[in-house]
C-alpha cells in the first residue's frame, strides 16, 4: 500500500502540483469556478447529494490584495433598486 500511495503520489499528486503552483489569481480563479461548475452538473445528471448547486461566487485571496470579488451574482434586478444603484455610482466618484 506504501508503494501503491507513493507511486500515485509521483505520478499524479507531482504534476498536477506544479501546473497549479504556475497558474495566476485569476487562472485560478476559472479552475476553481470551472470545477464547481461540472460538479454541479454531475449532481444534476447522477443522484443528488446536495453538496453543490445554484450560481457560483468567485473570489480570490491573496496577501497583498485580501478578497477580490472576480465574479458575484446580483441577488435583485438592478432597474427595480435604482436608489442602490444611484448610491453606487456617487461611491465611485
């Protein structure tokens, strides 16, 4: 079993390890969205675990940065809350 994990661990943990320690915040950012994403499409096709489902935030941490939203779903339509909106756009300013 020792050689089995440690064979597993070289031929598949390793490269897969450096592919990820090269990709940007927001490379990243898409794999994990992408991944939660055909996560999500499996529980809709196989048995439902409800572990995953539903529109998908995305943001990143980092340390000089701290979170960033990269996408955010809107929770209301936004020509229905014009005086949020209105407070928006004078923040930014």
């Amino acid at each position: 079993m020792a050689d089995w994990k440690r064979l597993n661990w070289q031929y598949n943990f390793s490269p897969l390890l450096g592919v990820l320690q090269s990709l940007s915040v927001q490379e990243m950012a898409h794999l994990a969205e992408s991944l939660l994403g055909i996560e999500s499409l499996k529980e809709r096709v196989t048995s439902p675990s409800e572990s995953v489902g539903g529109p998908i935030d995305v943001a990143a941490i980092t340390k000089d940065e701290g979170l960033v939203w990269i996408r955010r779903k809107h929770y209301f339509d936004a020509a229905m809350n014009m005086r949020y909106v209105s407070r928006l756009r004078k923040s930014f300013d």
